[in-house]
C-alpha cells in the first residue's frame, strides 16, 4: 500500500524516531536458585538499530541475550520479537521466531568435528531441507566469502585462529538471512586489527541488512564503532540507556565509575 495515507503515515513514524521495536523486553526477572540475576530489565530495539549492553562481569548480559533467543525462560516479564510475546509460543512457533534470530555465542561454540563449511551449512542443511545442494554450496562460499574466510571452508575449528573462529560463528548467524543478530562478544580475546576487522565488518553487515542488534561487549572501542544505543546494567537493571553522550553526561555514580575503567 504506497498511498498518500501510507506515506504520510511512514513519515510521521519517522519524525517520531522511527517504526515499532523489533526486539521489546520488559520488565525481566530471571533468578539461579537464590541468585537474582535480572531483576526488571526493559529494552526495545528497532530495525536497523544496534544497541551496545555493557556492565561488569557476572552481570547478567549472556543471560539476556539467551533468555532473548529463547534457551532459558524467564521467571517473569516479556518478551516481543516483531510483536509477537515468545512466552506462550509452541516450540513449532518458538523455532520459526528463532529463525528471524543470528546468534553469536560468546565463545564462537563452533561445531569442532565440523569443518568451517558445515559449520556454516549447519543451520541451512536443518532449516531449509528443501534447498538443492547446489544452492546451499553456493550460499556458504558466499557466507564465508563476506567474512573474508573464502579460502579457509575446508579448515576445522581448531586449525585457525580466535578471530576466525568468531568470523566463522558469525558467518553461521547470518546463514538464515536473520532480522535480529545477537552478539555475544563478538571482539573478545582478539588483537586490536582482528577486533577492528571484526567491527567493520558488523558495521557493513548492518548497513546493507538494516538488522535489529544487541551486541555484548567490554570493548568500549567496538561497542562506538558498531553501535547506535548504550545499556549500561548493574545489580539485574539497567543504570542508564542512551547515547554515547548520555551515558558520558550521566551523574550516576556507578555510570562514572564504570567510564573511567573503560
Ligand atoms: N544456567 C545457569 N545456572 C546457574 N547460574 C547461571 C546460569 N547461567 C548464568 N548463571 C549465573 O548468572 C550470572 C550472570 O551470568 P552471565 O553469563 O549472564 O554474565 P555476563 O554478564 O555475561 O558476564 P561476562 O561479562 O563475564 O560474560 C552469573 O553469576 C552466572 O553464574
Ligand atoms: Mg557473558
């Protein structure tokens, strides 16, 4: 429907900072025994937006993005992914919403009995079981090819290096053509050029694919690189949200504390 309404509608959308949020959480709680790890944690992310979540270790952030994709539940809250509240879903729904989903663990979790091309194959070879496999060779050189792994598809895991392992991983989140990618970490344990590869390469892959994303990270220099929002949690809550400048203008003592050991 390109109407006048319809347009005029999109720019009004626009003007008010842009269309619904992809991801919605809100109001999270999720506890380990008497560990409350998440104690009401509220995000929203749109199309084409990354948001950086960063705090100390122990924090909760690999949980987040966990609880997001749907390996733990929460103990109570919501989830919207599109709009649709993952809580209730079937594990039929669950996987096709997970489908939307990349995911980048923190420690890449490479398959190490599979070389790098059937790590990349993985997720194409359980979810598009139609797809000729001609296509799916294609589809993986070109995966691998965009993160600059093309000569390396018959390697195993543990024959290349950190930062190609993460590349790897990468290549294997954007498989199913995801609206959402979640990265856990994506630049940690690797040498400043590796990281600042890896950046680019995120920053690229956002402004072609216009994704909605979370990246976890410590590295304050890829988190500006790569990212548009800041999440700074403490204690299960988010401390402060916002821009770069609104987390360097905030008067929150643990905000200051946290900037000043970046
Ligand atoms: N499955 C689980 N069972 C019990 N405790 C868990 C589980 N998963 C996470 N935790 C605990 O929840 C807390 C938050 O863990 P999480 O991995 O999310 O931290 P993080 O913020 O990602 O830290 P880091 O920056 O070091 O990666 C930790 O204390 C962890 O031990
Ligand atoms: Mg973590």
């Amino acid at each position: 429907m390109d109407t006048i309404e319809q347009i005029a509608m999109d720019l009004a959308e626009a003007e008010q900072g842009g269309s619904a949020p992809v991801i919605a959480v809100e109001d999270l709680h999720k506890s380990f025994g008497s560990q409350n790890v998440l104690d009401g944690i509220s995000l929203a992310v749109k199309r084409g937006e990354t948001l950086a979540v960063l705090g100390r270790s122990g924090t909760g952030k690999s949980v987040l993005l966990r609880l997001i994709i749907g390996l733990e539940t929460p103990d109570s809250g919501s989830i919207s992914i599109d709009g649709n509240e993952i809580g209730g879903l079937t594990v039929d729904r669950m996987g096709e919403i997970r489908k939307k989903m990349g995911f980048l663990f923190q420690h890449a979790a490479l398959y190490d009995s599979l070389t790098v091309r059937e790590n990349v194959a993985f997720p194409l070879r359980h979810n598009r079981k139609d797809m000729p496999q001609s296509e799916l060779t294609d589809r993986v050189k070109q995966l691998l090819a965009e993160v600059g792994l093309a000569a390396d598809l018959n390697k195993m895991p543990s024959d290349i290096s950190g930062g190609m392992q993460k590349r790897v991983g990468l290549a294997r989140a954007l498989a199913l053509e995801p609206e959402i990618l979640l990265l856990d970490e994506p630049t940690a344990g690797l040498d400043p050029i590796s990281s600042g590869e890896i950046d680019d390469l995120i920053l690229k892959l956002q402004r072609e694919r216009q994704m909605a994303s979370i990246v976890v990270t410590h590295d304050l220099h890829s988190a500006k690189t790569i990212a548009n929002r800041f999440a700074l949690l403490d204690q299960g809550d988010v401390v402060v949200e916002g821009t770069f400048e609104d987390l360097q203008q905030s008067s929150i003592p643990f905000v200051r504390e946290f900037l000043k050991h970046l």
